[in-house]
C-alpha cells in the first residue's frame, strides 16, 4: 500500500508540539470541526519558522465558522498573506469558500472530508431495485457524488477533496478518476458524529450538563475514551467530535492516494 501513497502529512493537534516531525513531509494545522482551534498568530509564527527550517509544507484545516470564528480566521488569511507563505486551505463550510475565492484567491484550496462526507449520495441501482424494493445486496449499493455538486467543484478550480474513509474513496474513484480528482484520506481516526454543543469539559469534571463551562480549549492537550455497545469498539471523545480507529488501510483497491494525514489523537508512532 506505501507505494500507492505519494505523501505523508501529519496532523498537528497541538501547535506547541511542533517538534520530531521532521520525517512527515507536511504539517496539518487548525481544526476540522471547532473554529476556537483556529492557530494563535503567535503559534502561527512559530510553526512557519519550523516549516522553513525542515523544508516541510503547510496546510490550515478549518471548519464550520461563526461570525467570531470568522474573524479570528482573516487575521490569519490576511497574516499569511502578509508572511508570502504558500498555504493550502482545508474548507469544510461553503462561507469559507466563498471568502477565500473572493478576498484571497491564490491559495490552494481542499475540499474538506466534512463536506465531501455530506455530498456522497446513497442509491440503490435501478437493477437491483426491481428485483425487490425493499431488501437490496449491499454489493448493488452506491455511494456516488451528484454532478451538479461536481460541476461547482470545477468552477471553483478544486481538484483535491479529503476522505473520511479508503471506503469511501475506493466508492466513488470512477468519478475521481473521471474528474481528475486526487484524493486524500485521514488515519487512523474516522470521524462518527460533531456537534455544535460541545460537552467535551464535562468529561473531565462530574457536572450537569447545562453547567458546562466556556470552552477554555481543553481539548488541546487531551481525549476522551467512551465505550459504545453498538460499535462494539472504543470511541475517542476529541472536543465536540466523536471517533473511531481503523486498524490498517486496505489494500484491495489499487486507486492512488495522493496524500494521507496521520492523526493519531494519541500521539503514537507511524
């Protein structure tokens, strides 16, 4: 499978912990799923400097934003810009896009896996429908994105989306392929579920949960374990997003990946 792989990046959890990454060929930063994790510009500095030394590559992760997250976002656009930095921006909310394509169209833009996740459409084909309507073989199941949705990729110039799983790239990589699109993927965590009401402080300190306090970023240095019947396996608490581990990556399909992200919440070795 390595030879399948072109790059390996590293996801950076904590921006203090910069060092000993020096083997990854680019550093992820930011946040996928909570825009309080937006990098500090002091933090900022810190990892551009460290990327130059290492000859290592930049990409800032974002997510869904509030207005208040949105402003903490342009004063690190508008910061980059001002350092020359060549960055790939990582969007998972369609505001974000448009800002970007609006106000700073020379970055390198990513679809991120939160919205590539939302526009993978389920269907049944017409075949396998006739033979019974309700009761389907999952080898007839399709996991495909709608054209339209394609279509908007290509006029906004993106060409690279970020999967949650090999799953679902080893599904749609006939359109992949069709469209020009080179994938990325996460390991080993794929993501289950995110919330906008983030208890995650709770999980340290027994209180109701109407009594949460305001988010001091406790998640920056810290994960949850929480058993789950249903999945018969651990699932990681990480701020307002849940998680599960995938022991390996198949190998059963010989589509390329252009780049997977490690990141590992545990901070183990690859």
């Amino acid at each position: 499978m390595d030879k399948l792989i072109k790059e390996k990046a590293y996801f950076l959890f904590d921006e203090q912990k910069i060092c000993g990454k020096q083997r990854y060929s680019r550093i992820y930063i930011g946040n996928e799923f909570c825009d309080r994790r937006v990098p500090s510009l002091d933090s900022l500095k810190k990892i551009i400097d460290w990327c130059s030394d290492m000859f290592c590559e930049l990409t800032l992760v974002t997510s869904c934003m509030t207005n208040e997250g949105l402003g903490r976002l342009k004063l690190v656009l508008n910061y980059l810009n001002n350092k020359n930095q060549k960055t790939e921006i990582v969007v998972n909310d369609w505001g974000v896009l448009g800002l970007i394509k609006r106000d700073y169209p020379f970055y390198s833009v990513i679809l991120g896996r939160i919205l590539v996740s939302r526009y993978l459409s389920r269907f049944f084909s017409d075949e396998a429908t006739k033979k019974n309507r309700f009761s389907v073989e999952k080898k007839e199941l399709y996991h495909l994105f709608p054209d339209t949705f394609l279509k908007l990729m290509k006029k906004y110039g993106i060409c690279r989306f970020e999967f949650n799983s090999y799953n679902h790239l080893c599904l749609t990589q006939s359109q992949l392929v069709e469209n020009k699109i080179k994938a990325h993927i996460y390991f080993p965590y794929t993501y289950v579920c995110v919330t906008r009401h983030c208890r995650f402080p709770s999980y340290f300190n027994p209180i109701p949960l109407k009594d949460v306090p305001i988010c001091n970023r406790e998640c920056v240095d810290r994960y949850a374990i929480l058993s789950n019947y249903f999945h018969r396996q651990e699932l990681l608490a990480y701020g307002n997003a849940r998680f599960l581990r995938e022991r390996e990556i198949p190998s059963y399909v010989d589509y390329p990946i252009d780049r997977v992200v490690y990141n590992d919440f545990k901070r183990e070795g690859w």
